[in-house]
C-alpha cells in the first residue's frame, strides 16, 4: 500500500488534488490552498460549526477531516450555494432576517441548514422528535438540529426565522 | 499536531494486522491529534473498505462498522425495532459529527476526562504510571462506578450505551481470525490498566455490531445533561420493559457517563421482574443500583441524580406517575 496517496476530489465542482503533509484538515486546505475563505476557522475542534461544510450531501465539520480523506468525494462550501449575483434561497433568508451580526458563523449555519432541510424532508428523526418515524419541522425540531452551530453573537431567533422562511419558501 | 503518514486501506485485509491507527469518522481521533494526546505515526484511512451497510442478520441486525450514526439512527429497521438505538445516537454529538462518526469508531470514542485532554497534567490513561489528577481535583464528570486508584475516568458515548441494553454483540478482525464479544464485555473496567479502554488488541478491528432479535416493549433513553442539546452526559438511562398482566416481564437497564463503560447491573433488573410497578419497587431498584455507587467529591451529585433518572425512566415505561421524582 503505497504511503501519503494523494486525494483527487472535486470543490465547488472544480476538480482539485492534494498531495502532501497528511496532516493538512479539510478546512485548512479550502482557505489556504482553494482561496475559498468563505468557511470560517472557529475552535478547529469541531464544536463550533463555523467550518461546516457540505460533502458528498452531508453537513460535516472540514476541521475535523483530512484534505487527503476526501479522495472521491464531492466537497461543497457556502462559494458554492450561491454567489453574490445569485444568492441560495437560504442566503437571501439570511440577509432578510438579519440572520448575524458579526457574520463569522454565517457560512457554516447557511452550509449546515442547506443540509438539514434536506436531512428533515427524508424523514429524519432528531432528538426533540416526539415520533421517530414522523418528525414535524417545528421550531424546536429546527433548534435542536442547529445545534451544532453556535453562534456567539446570539442571532439565533433571526437564524430560526430565516431558516424557516426558506423551509416555507421551497414549499 | 505530530507528523504521520498516512495509508488509505481499499480492502478489510489490508487493514488488520497493522500497527497504523485506524481512522472512520476521525471525529475523536483528530481532535486528540490537535491536542497531541493522541500521536500516531501512522493513520489507516478504512472508509473506502466497505462495511458500511446494515443487513439483516439471522432474527436481528448487523449493523457494518463503518455505518455512519446518522444513516444508523435514520434506518427504517433500527427506529422501529430498536427505537433505544436511535434514541440514543440521536441524543450524543451533533448533526455534523454523527454524520461522520461511525458505528466501530464511536465505540473506540476515547474519554472527555478534562486531566486526560490535557497535556502537562497527571494521567494513567494517557501516560502510564504517571498517576490521576482527577482524583482530587475538579472531577464532576466523572465516574461514581468501578473506578480504581488509578484512574477514575468515564466512557462518554450514548450509543454503546443502548447497545449494552440492547445486549448486542462486538464482530472484531484480526490476523488469527474474527470474534465477538458482549458489548457488555468489550469496554473495561480501568483497573490497574486504564490506558486501555476495551478488549480490542493491536491490529484488530470492528467489522461489525450484531443485534439480537427485536424484543418490543417500552424503549426509552434519557440523557442528563448541562444543557439540552450538544452536552456530554453527566447521567443516562437506557431501558427496555416490558409488561405482561400488569407485571413486569423485562426489564433490560444500562446506565451512561457514570462509570469506564456503559454500566450493567443485572441485579437491578432482576429485581424488577415478575413484580408490579410501583414507586416502592422503583425506589427498591434504584437503591440497589446506587448501592455500591462512590462519588469523588466533584460528582457526589451523580449518586441521587442518577437515582431519581432510573426511577423517572421506570415510572415513564410503566406509565405510572409523573416526572416528579424529588420525594422518592
């Protein structure tokens, strides 16, 4: 087996490969190899979310990943939900509700919540779900599965009304 | 974060029999890589060697290693024969990391003990013969069952958790062939040997955990913890009960975040079964329970809380009662 392969992998759609340090985390290597700072480093120990980014469907934390891991795998980032000209539905939500103050969380709550609506219409349970086999995207439902975002500025009811409306406006 | 090569395995047989770390999900692994408690010099990426399915298996289910908790938790099968199962996943972590963390790593999840994370502390766990520096110092987390003079550390997850009450069982690969064992039996006690946290050798590896036929009966996991969501458990209870002309027919009890492994008593269910639920058997139970039970000073608290969520659990899945269990 040969040692340090390198990882061929695509960003954004853009095809890309790393070969070098192993230690290089999924984060690191978009912001400072890709140039795509958009994915913030918030605690780089996967307890913030502010990194979360989107692969190959799923929300995951990118400082807790290898770039060398992602060999296959198709990595998205808030660059490649929307762009200024054309905003993702939940972006446009964001900038509505005034979903932020600082901003520095926002790319990983909008990567994150892209994910979760999809994780909630294939049916699935959280925590707070009183049915797990029928969950009901309350408030709380959207609360718990954003747990793993924080936000220190506090801009979670403007968070939660942006998310739903873009939950409202997909309908 | 020390240097390591790195290996990416395309099939189980390159995988065992290594002195490479093994990494899944990495969601532990990395984080005690930043923090240096972890050194490996080098790591075997397994997510490209399959083990990643849910099949059944005899009456029950196999459920591969490398089975992400999120898709374990979402499975059809798992939330209506095993809902404990799901219940529990769904309790631990958050979204990004159990889409990530699998069904083998989450087992091999290492402590959160704070002296143990730490660098420049005392800590058998992480450095052999050093000694404990939770003994004595700030130790709310830590555990009230089984602990020794040399460590008094907790295993933190939820799922293995369900699992032991769930009696399931660990598939392990090695160079001299598979075994399984109990998950009651996979993670240890610290003894005089807490660097080592389960029954797994070098070169080994968990294909796959395997649960026995469904059972039915009321499941409930109920986590303890400093805030509602995101949080470590300070207490859990998983149980399943069952009730047949108004006695009780099961009563399969594991307990979380109070001891070096999910915490299996069969005393207590024992004494639960063939006898009508009623808040005095429940207080019965519970004292049987918390009997042996030992608080460090820090986590004195774990003793009644963990009391009073067994009771909470046993009058929930009996459906006697209410929620309020302060005057029992």
């Amino acid at each position: 087996m040969p040692l340090n392969p390198p990882a061929n992998f695509r960003v954004n759609g853009k095809a890309c490969r790393y070969s070098g340090d192993a230690r290089r985390s999924l984060l690191d290597f978009l912001r400072d190899d890709m140039g795509l700072y958009g994915t913030k480093k918030g605690c780089d120990h996967g307890q913030c979310g502010a990194c979360t980014v989107i692969v190959d469907g799923s929300r995951v934390n990118s400082c807790l990943t290898l770039a060398v891991m992602q060999d296959g795998c198709e990595v998205t980032t808030i660059e490649g939900l929307g762009s200024p000209e054309a905003l993702s539905v939940l972006q446009r939500a964001f900038v509505t509700h005034d979903g932020f103050q600082c901003g520095y969380c926002t790319p990983g709550q909008i990567c994150s919540a892209t994910a979760m609506i999809e994780e909630l219409a294939q049916g699935w349970p959280s925590h707070v779900s009183a049915d797990l086999n029928n969950p009901v995207p309350s408030d709380d439902e959207l609360r718990e599965r954003m747990s793993g975002n924080l936000c220190r500025c506090g801009a979670y009811p403007n968070i939660l009304a942006a998310i739903r409306d873009a939950m409202e406006a997909a309908r | 974060m020390k240097f390591f090569d790195y290996a990416r395995a395309t099939e189980l047989s390159e995988a065992i029999g290594e002195f490479a770390k093994p990494i899944a999900g990495g969601t532990n692994l990395l984080d005690l890589m930043k923090l240096e408690v972890e050194t490996p010099s080098r790591l075997m990426d397994i997510n490209h060697i399959g083990l990643n399915e849910i099949s059944p298996h005899g009456d029950g289910l196999r459920i591969g290693a490398l089975v992400r908790n999120a898709d374990c938790a979402a499975d059809l099968r798992v939330r209506r024969d095993y809902p404990l199962l799901a219940r529990a996943i769904l309790a631990g972590a958050s979204p990004q990391l159990r889409n990530r963390a699998t069904t083998g790593g989450n087992l091999c999840q290492r402590t959160r003990c704070t002296y143990f994370m730490r660098l420049g502390t005392r800590c058998n766990k992480r450095e052999p013969g050093s000694g404990c520096d939770a003994i004595g110092g700030v130790n709310r987390d830590h555990a009230i069952f089984g602990a020794t003079e040399h460590c008094i550390a907790t295993y933190p997850g939820d799922m293995a958790v369900a699992l032991a009450a769930l009696d399931a069982s660990v598939q392990i690969e090695g160079i001299d062939g598979s075994r399984q064992v109990s998950l009651r039996d996979f993670h240890r006690l610290p003894d005089g040997d807490p660097h080592l946290d389960n029954v797994l050798t070098g070169g080994e590896i968990i294909t796959s955990v395997k649960l026995p036929a469904p059972v039915g009966g009321k499941q409930i996991y109920r986590k303890i913890r400093d805030r509602a969501s995101y949080a470590f458990a300070l207490v859990s209870v998983a149980a399943i009960v069952t009730l047949d002309q108004g006695r009780i027919t099961r009563a399969d009890l594991a307990f979380g975040g109070v001891a070096h492994k999910p915490w299996h008593d069969p005393a207590v269910g024992r004494a639960l079964i063939g006898n009508e639920p009623s808040d005095q058997l429940f207080s019965e139970a519970a004292d049987l329970l918390v009997n042996q039970a030992k608080g460090q000073g820090g986590n004195d608290f774990k003793i009644p809380l963990l009391r009073r969520s067994l009771i909470a659990v046993l009058r929930e899945a009996t459906g006697i009662g209410g929620n309020d269990v302060r005057n029992l």
